[in-house]
C-alpha cells in the first residue's frame, strides 16, 4: 500500500475555529516570549485564520501573516489583516523584519523542517529574533498510537509516515544553530490539552490525513475506534476530554 499517494492535512476555518480554538487561546505564553513592540515589522509564520496575528497587531506591531491554505488566508483577511498566501518552505522576504513569529505550524513542514528555519533567517533585520512553539517529541502520542492501530486493522501499514514532525529540543536547537541562529531558549514543555469537541472533534480537524487513507464509507467507523480507543486514557469520568500535547518553545536571534 506504500505506493498510495501522500495524503495531506488540509484546514476548514469553521471546524478549525470550533474544534481547535484552544491553538490560539494558548499561544499566550508564546506571545510573550516575543514581547512585541508597537512599530516593529513582525512575520508571522503559518498565520492560520489570524486569531493571534490580531493581537499582534492590536499591541501596536504592523503585521504580516503567511500560510499555505488559501481557506485559512481568506478568513485572515476576513479580520482585516494583510495576510498572504505562501509556502512556508519558500519565504520570499529578506532583511526586512524585525521578528518572526510562529504559533503551532512548524510541525507540519515534515518534508523540509529547515526551510522555514533558513527562510525565518533570511527575512530577519541583523539582531531580529524568531520566536516560535510548535508540537515537540511525544506530542499526541497516545492519539498516535490509536490511530496507527486503527489503520493496520484496517491493512495501512505505512500511516507512520504521516505524523508531523516533533523533534526534541537539542534537535531543533541543532537546526537552528546551523541556520546561523543564535538560540536563547528551546524547550520541551508538557501541556495537557481540554478538548471543547470532545475527541472527535479533534480527530475531525487534525486526523485529515489520516482519514484520507480509507475509502470514505470507512471513514465514520475508523473515527469511532480510534475514539473509544483512546476513552480509557483520555477521558474522564465526567466525559471531558484532555489531549496529550507536548509543546517545543524556542526564541533565538540573527546576529
């Protein structure tokens, strides 16, 4: 079955805004971490619907948002903000911003994680910093785990393939150094994640890919196995769900 063609994770700004609205609500930490400053140039790296490019730009900051679903850059631009479409392994920006900034989106570059690393590097001012959090090693292990086993019941043996990419911190440390960055901090934190939609509802919105293995008819029964699967270890006698998230937090500097 390898020779299926890669499925990709692909975004809905309504399911996304209803089933994962927690991404933004807890890119506070993050967003601190950048201590942005009214009039400064700020990159922000896989925007999404720009629920976070807002507050940027609400502290003061002239802000500009790229992503690669153009579904995620209309509803950015439905708030007002200059958002543009673009591939974040091909940043077309150089010497020009003061910070770049990146909330739960690197992850998802798995093919080449040190482009948007060199392209972050390019597009910063000398003394400009890159600021990020994204999923780091063990993140949704659990959820990983059930939905690898669904799959091999299901004959797909080569769903490993499609896990983001969620390194350790002296890996991305790594990455970063050899891009020419200076690091100040990478670190691994553990962040148990309530689910507003339950488990399901998660699975709808960041399962795509794996979804997109299984004829369309099987998809509903796949989902159900997965999520009782998963209801020992993740749900609580009152039926509140709690992801297993792990977050990577970085901030380094161009010298």
């Amino acid at each position: 079955m390898s020779s299926r063609p890669q499925p990709a994770q692909t975004w809905n700004p309504a399911g996304y805004s209803a089933n994962a609205h927690f991404v933004p609500a807890l890119g506070q930490p993050v967003l601190e971490l950048l201590s942005p400053r009214a009039g400064e140039r700020i990159l922000d790296l896989g925007c999404g619907d720009g629920a976070l490019t807002e507050k940027l730009v609400a502290l003061g900051a002239q802000v500009v948002g790229i992503d690669s679903s153009s579904e995620m850059i209309a509803a950015a631009r439905g708030r007002g903000l200059d958002a543009r479409l673009m591939d974040a392994r091909a940043i077309a920006f150089e010497d020009e911003f003061d910070a770049v900034f990146s909330n739960a989106a690197l992850h998802w570059v798995k093919d080449d994680p040190d482009a948007p690393i060199t392209g972050a590097f390019r597009a910063l001012k000398a003394g400009g910093r890159f600021v990020g959090e994204m999923g780091g090693h063990g993140c949704v292990a659990a959820i990983t785990v059930a939905l690898l086993a669904s799959l091999e019941r299901r004959g797909i043996r080569d769903g490993a393939s499609w896990i983001p990419y969620f390194p350790t911190a002296e890996e991305y440390e790594i990455r970063l150094r050899r891009a020419g960055f200076v690091p100040l901090s990478v670190q691994l934190i553990p962040r148990p994640t309530p689910l507003p939609t339950g488990m399901r509802g998660w699975l709808e919105t960041f399962a795509v890919a794996y979804c997109a293995a299984l004829p369309p008819a099987g998809r509903d029964g796949f989902l159900e196995e997965v999520t009782a699967l998963l209801k020992p270890v993740l749900c609580d006698g009152q039926g509140r769900w709690t992801a297993d998230y792990m977050r990577l937090r970085f901030a380094a500097v161009k010298p």
